[in-house]
C-alpha cells in the first residue's frame, strides 16, 4: 500500500507536533536517565547488584507465573515441558537472590562470552566488507576489537571485575540513552510548528 505526499506530509507533521507539545516529558525522563546513569558509573557496585537482583525476581516472578499456568492448563500437551521451564525459572530467582554475588559473576561471565562473540562476528563482518571493497569498514573493525579488549580485561580481572562491569555497562547505556533523549526534546522543543503545518 502507497502513501501520497501529502498524507505523509500530514504523517509527519502530526509526529512534530506531538513531539513538541511533550517535549517537556522527553527531556525530563533524558535527565532522569542520564542523571542514573552517572550514579551508576559513579557506583558500578551497587548497580550491578540493582541489576543481578532485579534480573533475580525477573526470574522469580515469571516462574512462579509459569507454575501456575502450568496447573491450570494441566491437560494441554507439553504439560512436563511447561512444569520444567517454570521450575528453572524459580530455582534461578531463588538462586540469584540467594546469592548476588555469585549471581554477578555468573552475568559476568554471560557477559564477557557475548563480548567475545560480538567482538569476532563485527571483526569477521568488518574484513568481508573489506574483501567487497565497500566503504566505513574499519570502524567496524575497530568496534569488534574493542569488543575482545572489553572481554579480556574483564576476564583478567575476574572475581573482582563481577563486582563492577554489570553496572558501569548499565551506567554507561543510561547516559547515552539519557543524552540522545535530551538532545531530542531540545530540538523538539525549538521546532515551528508553521514548518510542519500539513499540505493541504
């Protein structure tokens, strides 16, 4: 299905508009964003605590919710399969809430794999963009060397490094994230609204 011009012009102009009258709450919620992640840069500790126990009910919640469907619906096929999946999810919340320092390390550990293998698949990525001699590979290149350097100094500094990464990751995630939500209410703030009246 094709869109005219000029329902796309109203489309778009109808976006603007709204982006401007909320401006206000993009900005606060960039702030708020960005203002938790410097904490949690500030404190990667306790951030990656916040996040190995909030990942821990996670788990909790969705089991138990699992069981209970699972009984309820007792006679649907796959009843043994469902019993075990929210078992797992139980005996994992349990277990990270239990323990969330043991808990950190295990996400640590989860971490510094996918480090390891987004790392190599950009790399691998970067080289068959080179071997097609097409442009902007080598910040890909870069980004996959990076991604290994990530992962073996994490790796290096394990079990003190579990105590920190989780959280100044997540930190760090929240400022950028918080940035870009700022930069866009500031510029949905200054737009005309004559500029993006609909054709007509």
């Amino acid at each position: 299905m094709s869109m005219n011009p000029s329902e796309a012009n109203r489309i778009g102009a109808a976006v603007a508009n709204t982006l401007r009258e909320h401006w206000v709450l993009f900005l606060v919620e960039g702030i708020v964003l960005l203002v938790l992640g410097l904490a949690a840069i500030l404190i990667p500790a306790i951030a990656t605590l916040a996040v190995e126990i909030l990942i821990g009910w996670l788990f909790l919640v969705s089991g138990i919710v699992g069981l209970i469907t699972t009984f309820w619906m007792r006679q649907a096929p796959g009843f043994w399969w469902s019993l075990l999946s929210g078992l797992l999810g139980v005996a994992a919340g349990v277990a990270l809430l239990a323990s969330p320092v043991s808990g950190a390390l295990s996400l640590t550990l989860i971490l510094i794999v996918f480090f390891m293998i987004e790392g190599i698949a950009s790399i691998m990525f970067a080289l068959e963009h080179k071997r097609e001699l097409s442009g902007r590979w080598g910040w890909m290149l870069a980004s996959g060397v990076i991604d290994l350097i990530l992962a073996g100094a994490i790796f290096v500094g394990l079990p003190g490094t579990a105590a920190w990464a989780i959280g100044l990751l997540v930190g760090i995630n929240l400022v950028f994230g918080g940035s870009a939500l700022i930069a866009m209410a500031l510029h949905a703030r200054d737009i005309d609204p004559r500029t993006v009246a609909p054709a007509t």
